[in-house]
C-alpha cells in the first residue's frame, strides 16, 4: 500500500512539474558558471541586479495582474548558472534569474534588463507560440521573444525614472543611432531606442562567449539567411543582434496590443504602412505574405509558362 501511495505521490509530482512548464533558457543549455565571489565576476553587483527587477516587477506586475495572473521574479543571486529561463505555473508568471548570468562580465545593467524582457517576452509576446513545452502552447518563440524586449518592455523601463541611474556603459553604434534618430522625432524615444541598442550589443558578447566566436556581429552586418519555415529556437548571434534593432526601431506604440494568435498586430510589417522595424527574416517565416506587402499592394498574379501548359495539357 506505501508503495502503490509512493507512486501516485511521484505521478502526481510529474504532472504538477508538466505544469510548471519550463522555457529552455536566454541561452542554449551550457555549462558555463559563474559563483558568487569568483574572479570571473565581473558583472553586475547584487545590489543592480535587484534594482532591475524591481523596476520590472513594478512595471509589470500590474499588467499580468490584469490577465488574470501573478508575476512572479525569482531572484536566484546565489546560483551561479549563466542563464535565464520563464515558467508558467498555474496562473503564475514565473521568471528565473540567476547570479551567474548577471556576474558575466559581457552583462551592464541594460543588458540584464534586456535579458528580464526577453523571459517576460515569453509570457507577453504574442504569436508566434511554440507548441511542446510541456505539451504548453502559453510561450512565445526564442526570436518573438527577443522582439518583444526591444519592441514593448525595454521602452518601459527606459522610460521609468528608477532606471536613469542603471550603469550602462556599452558600445556606442553610429549605425544603431542613425537609425533611431531615423526612427523616432522625439529626443527621449530616440534615447530609449539607443540604450536598447546598447543592450542588444551587451549580451551579444554574451553569446559571443558562449559560442567561443571570433567574429563580432555588428548593425550594419545584418544576417542575409531567409528561412523557409519559422525557426523556433535560439537564432544565431547576428540574428538575434539584428532583432534588437528592429525592435528597437519599429514605432508601434508600446499601447498596441499584441496577440496570442496573429503576429502581426502591435508589430511592424509593411501592410501596417511601416517602413521599418520588420522581424527579421532569419528566424521569422511570416504566416501571411501580406504581412510583407505594402497598404492596397496586390500580389502578383501567375503565369504560367510553357512548361506549365504543356503539363496541364497532358502532353508529357
């Protein structure tokens, strides 16, 4: 009988586990650690860290609050994996930071905010979803959720005043800036566009050390891959790089709402009359080629050719 009662017990606990469904991470599976009090500590201090969440968890409490469910920001300090990861948990918004990934030396202030955004971005995002977390459909993909970070939640936490005194030296990019003073007339919104460039730049070197590459990516390099189908993990670095910019960049209102069934609202494509600010398309397949076509354009109509007339004729 405590047998049978253990097994039930350990089938319960799989299936409240299979609940808390769990993202792969901001970064692929590693081993990389970084302990509290380690000479590779060259990161952000504890005391950074909980300013960023608490900037966060103000923000953004009250508007998971309003979908019915808690946010919930694990302040895992101590934990020395360089990482990030998200779970819903019920009606819990759960998102897991860790110590380590905040003490890597690639890591300002700014670029730890973005790394908050992104595992909140798998809570907020919108479409595109991946289905098979846990046999979940609830989290944004890898890149939608990069997207989501310069797109709504950086604009947020610029613009709030906790965050004027975030430490945030970084790269500046005269590609990056260009295009937000491109982008944007006003001198804040511009600002904010620039320090989420500067973030994209920070834990680009994250990546970079991750994946022990050579080469910087850089704004004007942009990633040249079209994929034929949507990609749903990590991107590569340019990639990943490029999709801060451009949601950097598009000038949606942060107020547009997204949604968790198409993945053009509150974005920008060119049928929405925008010029700028498109996902990339070395992660993003759009799901409607209209998405890509400019206000009242047609798709072009088709021709058949020789070859094609002579098959519908039968005359192989």
């Amino acid at each position: 009988m405590k047998i049978l009662i253990s097994i039930l017990a350990a089938g319960l606990l799989g299936a409240a586990n299979a609940a808390a469904s769990d993202c792969p991470g901001f970064l692929p599976e590693n081993d990389m650690r970084i302990p509290v009090n380690s000479p590779q500590s060259k990161g952000i201090g504890q005391a950074e860290f909980n300013k960023v969440l608490d900037t966060i968890q103000r923000i953004y409490g009250p508007v998971v609050q309003q979908r019915g469910g808690k946010l919930v920001i694990k302040r895992l300090w101590d934990n020395a994996t360089v990482n990030a990861s998200a779970m819903q948990n019920g009606s819990n918004y759960i998102l897991n930071m860790y110590g380590g990934l905040a003490r890597h030396e690639a890591v300002t202030m700014d670029g730890f905010a973005l790394v908050v955004c992104h595992e909140l971005g798998h809570h907020l995002g919108g479409a595109p979803k991946k289905e098979g977390y846990y046999g979940s459909d609830w989290a944004s993909i890898e890149g939608q959720a990069d997207y989501y970070a310069g797109l709504k939640c950086l604009r947020q936490v610029f613009a709030d005043p906790a965050s004027k005194d975030f430490a945030r030296a970084g790269d500046d990019d005269a590609e990056a800036a260009k295009a937000c003073q491109a982008a944007f007339k006003s001198v804040d919104e511009q600002g904010y566009c620039i320090r989420s460039t500067r973030a994209g730049k920070s834990v680009a070197k994250l990546f970079m050390a991750l994946h022990n590459e050579a080469t910087a990516p850089r704004y004007d390099t942009p990633d040249t891959h079209v994929v034929t189908a949507m990609f749903t993990e990590h991107p590569a670095t340019q990639c990943r790089l490029d999709t801060y910019l451009q949601g950097a960049i598009c000038r949606q209102p942060v107020s547009a709402a997204l949604s968790d069934d198409d993945p053009a609202p509150g974005t920008c494509t060119r049928s929405g009359g925008f010029t700028t600010g498109f996902r990339p398309l070395c992660w993003y397949k759009p799901e409607n080629s209209a998405e890509l076509m400019l206000p009242g354009e047609q798709a072009p109509s088709f021709r058949p050719g020789p070859a094609f007339e002579t098959l519908q004729n039968g005359a192989w």
